[in-house]
C-alpha cells in the first residue's frame, strides 16, 4: 500500500444483504449497499472497506454477490473482511474484484494460513484486522513479509497506535464522533475508515482542503493543464467531445466553463456547462447515467477536450446509449464494421433473444433446453477446435473457433456473465503481471 499520502476509507458493514452502521448496531443504512458504493465513491475517497457480518454460508455467498457488483462498478480499491475461516473465503474476495482481503488476528486459524495465503495470492493482496497491538507482536513471525497492511478495529484511544511500533502501514477504524483531521494528524495512521469517514462523504473535499492546510498529505486530482491554457470559445466555454472508453463508441458532445472543468478533473465525473439552464452540470446526477473520467486529452489547437469516459446507463436523453443516431449518410453497399464490437454486438443479441424469445431461433432452444444442453454444446464445440487444428485447412479452426464462442457466449449470458466481467479479470491479471 502507498504510504506516500494519507488515505480517506468509508466502510460498508453487510448485514442479511443490506448495509448496517456496524458490528455493535445492526440498524440498516441502506437496502441497496450498491447503490451506497457509488455513493461513497465521489471523486474524494481512496479506497472502500467492506466488512461482511454474516451468521451462515449461504448470508456469505450472498454477501460475495454483492461485493463482486460493487467491485466491477468501483473506480476505487475494494478492501473486504469478514467471515474468513479458510483460504477460500480470502480467494472468493480477490475473485470477487477486490483489491485486498483481509485476515484477523483476533482468530488465531487466520495467522496460521497467513504465509499460505501470501504464497498463493501475492502479500500484496492481503490485509490483517487487529484490535490491540499485542495482537500483532504476538503473530509477529506469522505477518512479517506476508500482509502488506494493518487494519486497526480495536476501541482504545488513537493514541496508542503512534510511535513506530511496526513497519507496515495502518489503517483505523474511527468512529462518527472523532475528527478525520486529529486522526490523521498521528504519525503510526496512514489512512481511517469508518463510520467517522461515512459521515462526512458529503464533505470530503472540505475535509481534504483542511488536512492539506494542516500540514497533512492527502491525494488530490490533478491536471496536466489549467483552464487558462485552453482556447475558448467566444461564448467563452470548451467543447468536450465524450467518447466510451471500452468500445470507442462517440456517445456526445457538450461544453465545460472553468468551474465545470476543475470540477471534473476532482472529482472524476463529467461535469459540464448547460447552455439552455445556464448552470453546472454533473452527468447522471438526476437519471444515475454518470460518467467517469477515463482520460481527458486536449486536441492540437488547445480549443477542443477529448474525453474518454466510463459510461454508466445511456448517454443520450432520448434514452439511446449514443446521441448519434440519426444517420445522414451512408455509403451505399458498404456496411459498418468494427472488428472490436463484435462479441459485444453478438453477445446482446442473445441476450436480447434471452428476454425476447423468438420462434424458431437456435439461441431459445438452446435456453429452452436448459444449461445442460448448453454445456454439451460447449464441450461439443471445443473438441471440434482440436480437431479442425489437426487438419492442414487454418479456415476450418476459424469456422470452429466461431461456433464455440457463440456457444460460450449463450453459457455466459444464462450465467449472467458479460465479456466486461471477463475482460475486466484479464485487465486485473495484465495489471498484476506488469
């Protein structure tokens, strides 16, 4: 973990699949902890703790759900602990998309599998809850080399964790009463989460301002150019071209002021200038269609912003994922391709046979036949490849490789599986292995 700046961590406690304030006082803050998530996930927060409180297996497995959504939306690390017995509940975690998970040293199972888990994840996948220092000095041979960070959730003061009583970094629970700034401001805390950092999500870029001013170093968002360097226009605003990131697709233009710039690159969602309301716009903030900064690149003139974007829901107010849909010319004979968006072309159009069954179609039999059909298939499919590489003709394996990621795909879709899950877990092993 960078120690390098002091780290804002708010915590969702999951408790019979909502959000709860904590192990002490299971009062629901939310019925959706998705939802909540996103919430917490505003531009001003480093990472996101999630604790699963769960009494049975199958509470778990359905807490594990929840985690796995919330990882594949966060732009944020996702830390986990909770209900860790064995090293497979620690997989189920970093499976799930999450950039930690966590042991605790209050069960003295979970220091024993501390070096195995490290051995088979990384030391950098794994986290230790503590509630005293003794804890720690007492498993000191078992984490040394195998955790890469403490997570204080004991209830003595603060004050107790200063000093250089160990080499890796901590992170302390705090609770709605005790300030983020006096927190920080001790030498042994590089980060706090709780309910003291839930509380205050509204207002974290305040918080931010003051721990900076405080002497305390926080990470801020920064740009490579200020709004001076821009040509604008005589209206005095930019054009942002927006374009998704994931398929290139361009989804809209709109215009930023100064304020809606500086407000994106903060806060990491497209805000712009609305020219017919003449105010600030934050993108998604009434129909939840946000979008998230992936990049922002200035064209040659400096008069015009290209931004790469998550794109959350449609783009379009018509309801359309593009505002560019009204076609003005085409060139006849000619049709669009994009080799890049033909998985995904194909992979909504079984899943649009899946919700809107049409007769005699091969994708609804296959979903009609169930899961088992479609795993013979699969299995069917892939055994062709092995043959058709045999043979001396390369267009059979391509005949073949086609047919079995159709098969693939209709699996996926009965599982509820899409190739961003799949391309997103690739994305996080290329990560790693960089």
């Amino acid at each position: 973990m960078d120690t390098q700046f002091k780290k804002l961590i708010p915590s969702i406690y999951l408790y019979e699949g909502k959000a709860v304030k904590g192990l002490g006082d299971l009062d629901t803050v939310s019925e959706d902890p998705a939802a909540l998530a996103a919430q917490y996930d505003n531009g001003f927060t480093d990472a996101l703790m999630i604790f699963d409180l769960s009494d049975s297996d199958s509470e778990q497995e359905m807490h594990n759900d929840i985690i796995r959504k919330i990882c594949s939306s966060a732009r944020i690390p996702v830390i986990a602990a909770g209900r860790v017995r064995r090293m497979e509940d620690i997989k189920k975690f970093l499976y799930a998309g999450c950039s930690m998970a966590c042991l605790n040293l209050s069960k003295d199972a979970n220091a024993q599998i501390a070096q195995e888990v490290a051995d088979k994840f990384g030391s950098d996948k794994i986290a230790c809850c503590f509630s005293s220092k003794d804890q720690v000095a007492e498993n000191k041979d078992l984490i040394d080399g195998n955790v890469c960070c403490l997570i204080y959730v004991g209830d003595e003061p603060l004050d107790s964790l200063s000093g250089n009583w160990t080499d890796l970094p901590v992170i302390a629970q705090i609770t709605e009463n005790d300030c983020v700034r006096v927190s920080l401001s001790h030498e042994g805390i590089n980060g706090v989460t709780g309910n003291g950092v839930n509380k205050r999500t509204g207002k974290l870029q305040f918080v931010r301002n003051k721990l900076l001013s405080s002497g305390i170093p926080v990470k801020v968002r920064t740009a490579a150019y200020e709004w001076g360097d821009f040509k604008l226009g005589p209206d005095g605003l930019l054009p942002v071209v927006v374009q998704e990131a994931s398929t290139d697709q361009v989804l809209m233009v709109a215009y930023m002021n100064e304020e809606a710039y500086n407000l994106t690159v903060a806060t990491g969602k497209m805000t712009y200038w609305s020219r017919s309301r003449n105010e600030i716009w934050v993108k998604g903030l009434t129909s939840g269609h946000f979008q998230y900064v992936q990049s922002l690149t200035a064209d040659c003139d400096m008069d015009t912003l290209l931004a790469k974007v998550e794109q959350i829901g449609a783009a379009c107010h018509t309801g359309s994922h593009s505002c560019f849909f009204n076609k003005v010319l085409a060139e006849e004979g000619k049709e669009e391709f994009n080799p890049q968006t033909v998985l995904l072309r194909d992979y909504q159009t079984i899943t649009d046979r899946r919700d809107h069954p049409k007769k005699g179609s091969y994708t609804n039999y296959l979903f009609d036949k169930g899961l088992d059909k479609m795993l013979k298939k699969l299995g069917e499919e892939a055994t062709e490849i092995v043959i058709a590489a045999k043979n001396p003709n390369p267009n059979e394996i391509v005949y073949e490789i086609s047919d079995y990621l159709y098969h693939l795909m209709v699996v996926m879709a009965e599982k509820g599986i899409t190739w961003e899950d799949v391309t997103g877990e690739l994305a996080r092993r290329q990560k790693k292995e960089d």
